[in-house]
C-alpha cells in the first residue's frame, strides 16, 4: 500500500504528483517465438510528491533513477502513462490542457547550455521567444521584458550576441534569463550546473537563490550533485530506479539518511576535506537495476545490507519516519 | 624538490606547450615545473582550459603534434628526457611504464572485441616486453596475436580464444584485482554491454596490467555516478599500494582531489600556481585563486554559508597577458602583479606558490 | 534588481554577420579552386541573365542573332568575326552558345529549388512526427526515388511534347528524394535538442518549431549538397536535350547542339566542341563551388 507523500496539510501546494508513472514501450520487432519479452521501460514509477510554494525542492538520484523523465512528465513533454500531475489545482492529465497557459506559468532550464539554446538565434531572440508566444504583448513591452532579464543575470551587452560565442556559463544564463522573462511561478532546472566549473558553478547558484527572492520562484532542481541539492534546496526528493525512496526536508536527510540507498548516496560525495576521507570506506556492491527488468519488491533488494526475504516480494510504501520524513523502507530502523 | 622519497619518478622542467588554433596561438601550458617520486598519488586540478589534460598528454606523449607544439622544457622519467627521444623510443614507454585512462571508457576501449581479448592483447604486450627486452607499440598487437595463434574451437564455456594459450588465469586475475564480480562472465562481454563504471574498471585493469610506475588518470571518474565515482576512486588508491604505482589525476573536482590525493597541484590558465600537500592545502591554502576555489565549493546549505564565487572570468589564452593572469580577478593584487609574472617557488617546506604576495 | 557584479570578460569579437563575410572571403582567398569555381559561376550567372533580360526587352546582346541563318559563311572556323565559327546552316555559334545560357541554368536552378523545399519539409516533417507518418513518407520517397530519370523523361516528353518545361517538370519529379533523405537525417539529429523542447515550453506549435528551430539548423547541410547538385542537373538537362527533348530547333540548347554538331566532329570540330566545353565549365564552376563551401561551411 503506497501512502501518500506530503507535507502539512495547510502549506500552500504548487504542485502535486500522484502516482505518477511513466512506461516506455520497447520495439523489439516481431518474434512470434519469443515469449515473456520485457516489453517496458519503466522510468518512473509510482511518485507521489508535493512541492510547497515557494520552496525549493531537488530531486537527487543517479543515472537512470528517471529524475530527467520525472521533469518531463510534470512539463507534460512527455505526457504520463499513469498517475496525476496536479498544478495549482489544476489537473493537467484530465481532459485538455491549454499548453500555452500551463507554461506561462511553469517553465523550464534544460540540461547542457549546448543545447538548449539555438545556435542560429540571438541572445534577445532566444530570451524574447517565451515572450513573444506566450504573451500579447506589444513589441515594446516584450524588448522592455527581454532587456529587464538579461540585466537581472548580468548579460545587459550581450543581446546580439550568438550562444557559439558565449562560455558555458553565459549560456546557461541566458537559458535562466529566457525561462524568468515571462514571471512564471514554477521553475524546474534540469542540472542547472552540471557542465560548469566551480567557479562559474557558484556564480549560477548565487543567481538561482537571489531570483528565487525576489521573484518569488518554486523550484523544482533535478541534480546528482549532492553539495548543490544540499546548498540550494528545502526539500530533498531521492530516487532510486523509477521510485521515490526517501523524502523529506534537506537538512536531516542529509544528516541522518535513513533509506539504506540514501545512506550510500550521501556518503559517496567527496567533502572538500582530507581530513574527513569518507570515500575509502565505502562498500556497495552491484549496479543499478534494469530498468526494463527491475527486482522485484523492492529494487533496492539485491544490493542492500540489510534486505531480508520481505524485501524481495513486497514493495514498501512511503511511510512517515520523522515529521515530514518519509522513507521507502520495510526496514529503516536499522539505519538510525 | 620536496619529496621524501629519493628517486623522482618524474619531474617536469620549464614546460611550455603551444596550440594553433583559428584565434591565434593559445598558450595551454607555461613553464610548467613539478616532480614526482614513487608510490605518490598526485592531482593536478583546475577548471576547464587551465591546461591540465594539455599537460598529462605530453607526458604520456599523445599531443597531437602539430597543431601542439612542445616550445621548451624537458619530461624526465626516471632520468630520461622523454622529449628528447624519437618517438620510436618513446613509444616503448607508453602503455608500459606510463599508462593512461580516459574520462570516457567507451572511446579508449575497442567496441568491436571483447574485453577479455582486449585484456588479453595488453598482457601480450607486456610479455612480449619481457621476453625481447623492445617494446612493441600499442596498436596492431591483435593482428598479430590472432594470426601467430590457432583459433581455439569454442568450448562450452565460451572461453575466449587466449584460453588455449593459457592466458584465461591472467586475465581472470586483472579482472579479479580491479574487484569486479563474476569476471568470468565479463571476459565475453562487448564494451558497450557494460556499464559506465565497469567499464573504467576495465580500463584501469588493462593499465595496470602492464605493471606501469606511473598511471595517468584524466577525469577518469567525471562521468560517473557518484557511488560509481566513490567506488572506483577507493579501488585507484588501493591499487597504487599494492601495484607499486604511483597516481597522476587530473580533475577539476577539488573535493574528489582531497579524498585520495597526498599532494595537490593547482593549474590556472596554464600556469601553475600552487603545489602542496593535500592536507595543507585544505588548511593553509596561500594562492588566492586556490582561496577562492575553495570558496566556491558549496557545502551545507545556502541559509548557513553563502557561496563566494570568484569575480570575472579567465582571460582568453591567445592574448599574452603582462604579470600575474589572475591579478584582474584577485583581491590582493598589487601593482608588482600586473606588470611582472609570479614564479613558482617554494615559500614553506613542500609548499611552492607562484604569488607575489609571498615573496619574488 | 541586478545580480552580484560578476565583470563579464571584455571580448571584441566581430559581430556575427562580419564574421560570416569573413569567412567566406577566406575561402575564396585560400582556396584556388574555390576562387576558379565562383568565376565561372559568376560569369555564367550574369551571361544568363543578360540574355533573359535582353529577350524580355526584345533587345539582343549576342553578336549576331543566334537563330539567323547566313551571317557568315558556313563551316567557318572560329575567326575574330565568329569567336566559336559558323555552323552548317552560317549561324553564329558563338551567339547561340551565349544565347542557351540560360536554359541551363534555369532548369537546374528551377529544380534544386524544387529539391530543397519538397525535401526539406518531407524530411524534416517525417523526422519530426516519427511513427508511422515517418514510414509512409518514406516509403513515398522511396518510390520516386526508384523512377528512372531518362525513362521518365522520354515518356513525358512522348506524352505531353518536347519542350524545357517540361522536361523540368521530369526532373523535379525524381530530383526531390535525395534531399528528403538528408533532411530527415539532420532533423533527427537536432530532433531531440533541448532547443526543440525549449521552443515547445515556449509555446511554439509543430509548424513554428519546423520553420524557425529545424529548417535553418540543417539548412546549411543542404545548401552544401544542392551546391554540389546543380552541376549534375545541367549535365542531365544537358542529356536530355542531346537526345532531342528539350528545344524544338532552331531555338539554341547546348546539349541540343552537341547532338546537332557531332556529325561535323572531324569536319569541322569547332561546332560539337564549344558546346561541350561550355557544358563541362558549367558542371566544373558549381562543382568546385559547391565543394569550397562544403570545406568551409561544413567544417565549421
């Protein structure tokens, strides 16, 4: 029995995922021998989140959790096979769903600058392009917008500008800038700095914070970056292989993982100290599952410390650990 | 010149490696000097273009030659100038002595064999090292192999075809030795049949198999997942004890570099501005591009330590800069720094800085 | 409401359209066969439509006039009065040569703009839409592509008459599927961009994202191809023409006089020869135009 996971009940919900779920289907051509053939590949399964206004929440998971498909089944890029995703009460997978409105108020910053920005446009057409289609505003009110973003990410000259001739940094702020121009509510940033140097890296974090100030943004950050879920957001969503293994706020989590996966994760990052060398003790065993043959139960299973034999044949629900913390665990004691 | 170990493995003096390119002639590398001895595990790091990957591809000597172009300096290891030989020569070193992995596994491996012969041909390179004192070259080795040997009929097992040569033991062991499980049924697999981190293990078994004084390791982890990373990470540092190497890593994670390396170089726009050990680095950082860095790593939430980026951005390399290049950037930059360049020196026992705020 | 004061590096770098410029001079500059291949087009061009213009104004700017017999002598060699001689009937050839020019060109340009645009939209349109939809305008292609060029052509030209509309309505039918093919190539490529899906957040429908994001990305992968091309169509104009199905005598047609001339091969070789040479300068000069803009546009 999979509960629901949220928060208090009177916080303000942005956005609401319910058992959302996204299948793959596989073209393996056309065998009438073979027989038992996995047929899906199962992405995402089963989420259920809450993202409060306001707030940001990281979605952190390696490759292959289905954190980036996560994204684009909220965007409705990629619409859901299953499961709901509401926004602002809206529910945007019954019945028709007028895009151009939904993205003036979510929008989104794609994974690698390179190619998130037309290497034929200008700066201001690429900022200006959300403006000009979702919005009827005149040509002077939409330049007025365009010129107010590029100065609010430090690109006021750059306007005429290619991205070929920009650094990754630049380009990945004018993706910030192109996707703020039209005031949304909601942001979802899909490894906003993987590509960048820690320098540069440091410099978007700052901006990120500072935006969401004064403009009032949710986020929703999909990172493998544990230090910048850590720096940047409220709320920690981890997923593992489709599912949401733990969730909750940021600070304990980190802490004090509980989910045995989650454990691993966050003593995997490197801290910037030789005197805390924490990688040497790792030990994890296996790989991550397939994602078109996943473990049965719970898929974590053959790789945990802990499993025993309930493991294998029941999923384990979310359930409430700690306030506001929730873990997918038949055993998330033994990690206190 | 700090080491406590006596024989230097490697030391570097006054590298300096040039590029043509479409915007003129970049500088990636200048006057570059360090040393290494034996059993040392050292990371090079830097944000992007400051030169590293520049430099540990001349060491291992596969700097595309031109648009590269070595102006000065010498690579001695062990005592011989690596520069100086003909590449005939040169090319016995490489892959034996100096061994190299790459950050993406998939492009150094060959997708069309499988990673048992793939081990196989670098364990024939070495012992064909041995048994005629010449090395052979890195490439064309499996032409040969496959046409000195019969082709074994397949057994039940699938065994690879070096198994009548009685090579499956060795292989099985290189495989064993980088900790991957079931090794026996990875010997049949195809590169692209694995993943990311098994296939970084391959590469480092296949490096290590030739036994090399000094393994070159370029991002190797960078794009790996960060339990994969963990992982891979610890297996280098146990290896280097136990096959008596010692470990170049260039990245540009300092937080990776701190976790398993004993001293730590930092390159900035192809100079080097500090050397140090690792610990002291971390506690007594004295160039102000490497303060700032380690400023910029965030850690803990942005509510209890705002992150400090550096202000500006690296100059272009195809522009000479007069004096220090990161004086536009520094906050303690004085007049002296603007018009004279900083020379690496050492200021502190085993503790060399390029910075003007210590000294000539 | 600015951001921390993060100085921006000052770089003065030319701004983009000074850098195209600039690199297409350095082409021309570098690149000898470049330079001889963009004279030649050049002079064809302009050869080609000061006739056109030149007929529309019921002027003439040929030396003598190309269809009138009797101007000279027939049979002369080529002499300073008649630059390419005379042929069997004392026309000019110099003036029918000149005079033809524009059919070729014409038909050829006529036709690779027919390529580009059906193919263009074909392929990228196929690419886009994935599926089923993809299958059947490729399995469409597929058929026109299978249409011989020679074949269909003579059956046109039996069945509708001779003429060089026509016979550029032949070509455009066959010409097309290449061009779709490499259009579908380049937009699967960009297909999944995040610049795609960024335009789709942008609230850009199908046709925008096609016209403004896809079509101009892989444009230039056309261009270098059609540039390439239209050599090739003026040799199979050329072709077509030899065999008699394109002009109706005694309008001139270089391929037409080649057919019309090679009795005089040995008698008098003047006549089959300039045609030819024109034909072959014709197919040269795009040639190594198209390959200079393939080494300079496509490497970059």
């Amino acid at each position: 029995m999979v509960s629901e996971v949220g928060d208090r009940p009177d916080d303000d919900v942005i956005l609401e995922t319910k058992n959302l779920s996204k299948y793959f289907p596989i073209r393996r051509g056309f065998n009438p021998f073979a027989r038992n053939q996995p047929r899906y590949i199962q992405a995402v399964s089963d989420v259920s989140m809450r993202i409060p206004r306001g707030k940001t929440v990281a979605v952190l998971g390696e490759s292959g959790c289905g954190k980036t498909t996560l994204a684009r089944t909220i965007t409705l890029l990629s619409p859901p096979t299953s499961g709901e995703v509401i926004f602002d009460g809206q529910n945007l997978t019954k019945g028709k769903v007028n895009l151009k409105d939904l993205y003036r108020r979510m929008q989104m910053v794609f994974q690698d600058p390179d190619s998130s920005l037309d290497p034929r446009f200008k700066v201001k057409d690429l900022v200006s392009e959300p403006c000009r289609r979702l919005l009827n505003n005149s040509r002077e009110e939409t330049q007025a917008m365009v010129m107010q973003s590029l100065k609010t990410v430090g690109l006021s000259d750059y306007a005429e500008r290619r991205p070929g001739h920009l650094s990754g940094g630049q380009k990945q702020r004018v993706a910030i800038a192109r996707a703020i121009a039209i005031r949304p509510e909601m942001v979802l940033l899909d490894e906003p700095t993987s590509a960048l140097d820690a320098s540069v890296q440091a410099q978007i974090l700052n901006l990120l914070i500072e935006l969401q100030k004064n403009y009032n943004l949710t986020y929703l950050i999909i990172t493998h970056n544990i230090s910048v879920a850590e720096y940047l957001s409220d709320m920690l969503v981890v997923m593992y292989a489709g599912n949401v293994i733990e969730y909750g706020p940021t600070g304990p989590i980190i802490a004090k993982p509980r989910h045995p996966y989650t454990v691993t994760l966050i003593s995997s990052a490197p801290i910037p100290n030789p005197r805390k060398r924490n990688l040497l003790n790792i030990e994890i065993k296996g790989e991550v599952p397939s994602a078109v043959n996943p473990p049965s139960g719970c898929k974590f299973h053959p790789r945990c410390p802990y499993a025993e034999k309930m493991c294998k044949e029941q999923i384990p629900g979310l359930r409430e650990i700690a306030p506001g913390h929730f873990v997918s665990c038949h055993f998330a004691e033994k990690t206190a | 010149m700090s080491s406590n170990r006596n024989r230097k493995l490697l030391a570097i003096s006054d590298l300096s490696i040039s590029f043509e390119s479409r915007q003129g002639t970049v500088l990636a590398v200048q006057k570059a000097s360090l040393e290494m001895g034996e059993n040392q595990f050292v990371a090079v790091v830097g944000e992007s273009g400051c030169g590293k990957s520049t430099l540990a591809l001349a060491i291992i000597g596969l700097l595309g030659i031109p648009p590269a172009k070595i102006e000065t300096g010498k690579i001695e290891y062990k005592s011989v100038d690596l520069l100086a030989l003909k590449e005939s020569d040169r090319r016995k070193y490489r892959g034996t002595e100096i061994a190299m992995i790459f950050q993406e596994p998939l492009t150094s491996l060959n997708p069309v064999y499988k990673i048992g012969d793939q081990i196989a041909e670098a364990i024939i390179v070495r012992e064909r090292r041995n048994e005629h004192g010449e090395g052979v070259g890195e490439t064309g080795i499996m032409q040969r192999a496959y046409s000195t040997k019969s082709v074994a009929a397949p057994s039940k097992l699938h065994l690879p075809r070096f198994a009548s040569k009685g090579l499956e033991p060795a292989i099985l062991d290189a495989l064993k030795r980088v900790r991957i499980a079931d090794p026996e049924e990875i010997i049949d697999r195809y590169p692209f049949e694995l993943s990311g981190g098994m296939r970084q293990r391959v590469m480092i078994a296949m490096a290590l198999s030739q036994k090399p004084a000094l393994l070159l390791a370029d991002e190797p982890t960078t794009a790996l997942d960060v339990t994969t990373q963990a992982q891979v990470l610890k297996l280098m540092k146990t290896l280097m004890s136990e096959v008596n190497t010692s470990i170049l890593l260039i990245t540009h994670d300092l937080a990776v570099a701190s976790q398993v390396a004993d001293r730590i170089i930092v390159m900035y726009a192809g100079d080097l501005v500090e050397d140090c050990d690792a610990f002291e680095l971390f506690s007594e950082p004295l160039h102000p591009y490497t303060v700032g860095l380690l400023a910029c790593i965030p850690s803990g939430s942005k509510n209890v330590a705002k992150l400090k980026p550096i202000p500006g951005s690296v100059l272009e390399l195809n522009k000479p800069t007069i004096g220090c290049k990161f004086a536009s950037r520094c906050a303690h930059a004085m007049n002296v720094c603007r018009e004279k360049k900083p020379v690496l020196a050492e200021v502190k026992q085993g503790h060399r800085v390029a910075c003007f705020l210590y000294g000539e | 409401m600015t951001s921390e004061s993060a100085k921006e590096e000052d770089t003065t770098r030319a701004s983009p359209t000074h850098e195209r410029l600039g690199t297409i001079l350095y082409a021309l500059r570098s690149n000898k066969g470049v330079l001889i291949g963009a004279s030649l087009v050049t002079l064809l061009i302009v050869t080609g439509l000061a006739v056109f213009i030149a007929g529309i104004l019921h002027g003439r700017i040929t030396p003598y006039n190309p269809i009138q017999q009797d101007v000279g002598p027939a049979l002369a060699a080529p002499s300073w009065a008649h630059l390419m001689g005379t042929d069997d009937l004392g026309r000019d050839v110099f003036s029918r040569v000149v005079a033809a020019t524009p059919n070729d060109l014409a038909v050829s340009f006529v036709v690779i703009a027919f390529s580009l645009i059906v193919g263009a939209f074909v392929g990228t349109y196929a690419a886009f839409r994935g599926g089923l939809v993809d299958e059947a305008l490729m399995r469409m292609t597929d058929i026109f592509f299978a249409i011989p060029a020679l074949v269909l052509a003579m059956a046109i030209g039996i069945a509708l008459g001779p003429g060089i509309t026509n016979m550029a309505i032949a070509l455009m039918i066959i010409w097309w599927p290449p061009y779709a093919r490499l259009a579908r190539g380049e937009a699967l490529k960009i297909a999944h961009q995040n610049y795609i899906e960024a335009a789709r957040m942008s609230g850009a429908g199908r046709l925008r994202i096609l016209l403004e994001h896809a079509l101009p990305n892989i444009s230039v992968t056309l261009l270098i191809y059609a540039s390439l091309d239209v050599g090739t169509v003026i040799l199979i104009y050329a072709g077509l023409s030899y065999l008699g199905l394109a002009v109706r005598p005694p309008s001139p047609d270089w391929g037409q006089m080649v057919s019309a001339y090679q009795d005089y091969t040995f008698s008098a070789p003047w006549l089959p020869l300039f045609p030819g040479i024109v034909i072959a300068l014709g197919v040269i000069g795009f040639s190594l135009l198209g390959d200079g803009l393939k080494d300079t546009l496509g490497a970059s």
